[in-house]
C-alpha cells in the first residue's frame, strides 16, 4: 500500500514549503488549510499526517481529538510555533489519547533535519516491510496471540514463566550494583511472550499473587545459585498493587529469605505510585514492616502519578527510580532535563539512591552522571537476558 502524506495547515506558504520537502521523499502530497476538509477522508496505518496546532478554523487539539474518537492508525508529526511546553503537552495527549505521534517540531521548521527524518522513515517503512514479508509464522503468532485465564494458569502451574535480568551499574565506578527481574512466558508455541501480554491479564482475573509468588520464588533461587558460587547480586523485584493487600506479605518474604540464608538487603521491592494508592493504611503497614524485615524499597516509574511527594514524605523508600519517558526525552527537552535534575537532588536529600532507566546512548548517561545520578539502567549497558548470559556478563573476568 502506498504512503500518503497530509499536510495540515491553515499558512499558504507554509503548506508549500512542506510539499516541496515531503514530494521528492513520498510521492504522494495533499495540503489542507481547513482541517474539516481533511477530517472527511478515511486514513490508514501507511499514511502520514503533519499537523500544525494553531489554526484559526479548527485548532490541532481538536483535530488531535476527532482522530482519537475515530481510532486513526495514521502516523502523526506536530507542528507549532508555540514554545516546546506546549508542543509537548499536545504529544502527551495524543500519544494518552493511542495516536501514533513518531516526532515533533516547531517553527519556523528546520527543513534539513526533517528532510533527513522524513528520509530515514522512508527507509525505515522499506525495510521493516521486507522483515515483515520474511518473518517466520512463530514471530508472527506471538503477536497475534491472546491468552486466556486458562492459558495463564497453565502457564505458571506448568513452569512457563522465566526471568530475564537487566543489569544496573553504579555510574561512579562503573560496577555491577545489580538487577531488575523481568518475568517471561516461555510459550511453547508462540515463544516468548512479553509481560505487557499478560501482567494485566493476571490482575484481572487474580492470578497476580500466584504469578508473583513463582516470580519471587525463581528470583531467590536463582539468588541462591549465585551465593553457593560466591557471587552476590542486588535483585529488584516488581510488586504489583493487588499484591499489598495480605498482612502476611513481609513475613512471609522474610521466612522465604532465612530459609535460603539470602541477605534480605540484597532485595530490593520496586512500587509503582499505583501501588500506593489503592489501601493508604495497608499499604503503609506493609511497606514499613519490609524495611524493618532488612528489604529495600524503590518507588519505580517517579514522577507519573499524582501523589509522588506525599508518597516519599509516609513511606520508608531507599531508592527512587525516574520514570524512563523523562530519561529518554532529556537530550531533547529541556522541561525532562530539569525534572531529572530535580528528582536527582530530591531523592539525594531524602538519602536515597536514584536509578535512571531508559538509558540508550552514552550521551544520556553522561548528562546522568553529570547531574550526580547514582544507578544506571538500560540498553546502552546492557538488555535484559536469560539468568546463563547474565552470569557470563556479570562475572565476565
């Protein structure tokens, strides 16, 4: 199917300015400068939209919102004048809304570096079309897969899931600190099976206590196997909020843990913001006896809720790991440069470690380390992998 590009933009020159970049690149070029004559027409997953947000007529949070009522799968470059706080307040509720927003940029634009993105996504398209065309029916059908209650159970009463390592290393000496568990379903079928394709299946049907119980279970084990070798590794584990709500929750950790004679310091227990909000008392009464038990505590994905302060300020944290969307976007905005910033000298305040996910380049990481962030995760150092491949790269020497 052929790539279709539509400008939108109520500034003559603008929309020709535009066409002459996106013609020679993509061939087939529409400009529209009232949005309503735009909005008539049927959009598909090959086509492009450049939308400018200040319009007299129709502006482009309205035109955001009749594509988001209409589930376009189009692909969607913003445009403005405005300041970047604006452009990126536009992106937030078009990607909110499950709009495809691929890049931003404002004016008066940069026609060299959009000429050269608007490059590499043709490029791009090309080739992810002949990687599709020679995909094998195994990579296909996990996408295509949709797993029941009964798929689920199967799975973890039937040793399916498996845990993936992450490393994270402290940005001062460069060292292993340690490493976040990351669960996968070993389909025998579908091959592996990503938790965005089941965690939320899990806490739906209340499977995710059973789920966590075997997550932890292989977490410590694995602990074990490295402890009888003489080898330590600091292991963060995700909790999901259906999980605190037992009483019994930081004494049963804590008996699993003697059992097996593991530090329970070497645990750290990662809590998303969602986590914290369901059951206030509850919550608070098992945090704070998993600190009195020796565990960690990480308050994971910072900055995405709503009650983040108020969160430090009750409960015992000793790490604070900033959301991976501020990391990630910090070379570019200046609004995530300084909220990583602020969260940095925050959690240094409070005594706590900081953990930046998300790094990819070692631009990123250098701006982290200049800022003083003290653990770094991501796929500049490392993917996630397999509990073998994570032990020849952490011991490696």
């Amino acid at each position: 199917m052929m790539n279709r590009v539509f400008i939108v933009d109520d500034d003559t020159l603008t929309c020709n300015l535009l066409k002459t970049i996106v013609a020679p690149i993509f061939g087939s070029v529409e400009t529209f400068q009232h949005p309503g004559d735009f909005l008539k027409l049927s959009l598909n997953q090959q086509d492009f939209i450049i939308l400018d947000l200040m319009m007299p007529d129709m502006d482009g949070i309205e035109v955001i919102r009749h594509l988001a009522e209409h589930k376009s799968p189009a692909r969607l470059i913003l445009v403005s004048g405005y300041d970047s706080g604006v452009l990126h307040s536009a992106e937030t509720l078009a990607l909110s809304c499950g709009l495809n927003v691929i890049n931003t940029f404002t004016k008066p634009i940069n026609t060299e570096v959009l000429t050269c993105f608007l490059t590499s996504l043709s490029n791009g398209q090309a080739q992810r079309e002949l990687v599709s065309a020679n995909s094998n029916k195994a990579n296909q059908g996990s996408f295509d897969f949709i797993p029941t209650e009964k798929d689920l159970r199967y799975a973890i009463d039937n040793n399916q899931l498996i845990l993936h390592y992450q490393p994270q290393i402290n940005m001062k000496t460069e060292c292993i600190h340690g490493a976040e568990v990351l669960v996968r379903w070993l389909h025998p079928e579908f091959g592996l099976i990503f938790p965005d394709k089941f965690i939320a299946l899990a806490e739906q049907t209340g499977l995710i206590e059973q789920l966590s119980e075997e997550v932890i279970h292989l977490a410590i084990m694995q602990s074990v196997y490295w402890q009888k070798q003489n080898k330590t590794t600091r292991l963060s584990i995700n909790i999901s909020a259906q999980n605190i709500t037992s009483l019994k929750l930081p004494e049963q950790l804590r008996m699993l843990v003697k059992k097996y004679e593991i530090d329970p310091s070497m645990i750290v227990l990662e809590l998303t913001e969602s986590a914290l909000m369901d059951s206030e008392v509850t919550s608070l009464d098992i945090f704070t006896r998993f600190r009195l038990k020796g565990f960690q505590l990480s308050i994971d994905d910072f900055g995405t809720g709503y009650s983040s302060l108020s969160q430090l300020h009750k409960i015992p944290f000793t790490e604070l790991k900033i959301d991976q969307s501020f990391v990630t976007n910090m070379k570019q905005e200046k609004e995530s440069a300084a909220i990583v910033e602020t969260c940095i000298m925050l959690a240094h305040k409070l005594n706590m470690e900081v953990v930046a996910e998300g790094i990819e380049d070692k631009e990123t990481w250098d701006l982290l380390s200049a800022e003083g962030c003290d653990i770094a995760q991501g796929y500049y150092i490392a993917r996630p992998m397999p509990a073998e491949q994570f032990d020849k790269w952490q011991f490696k020497g």
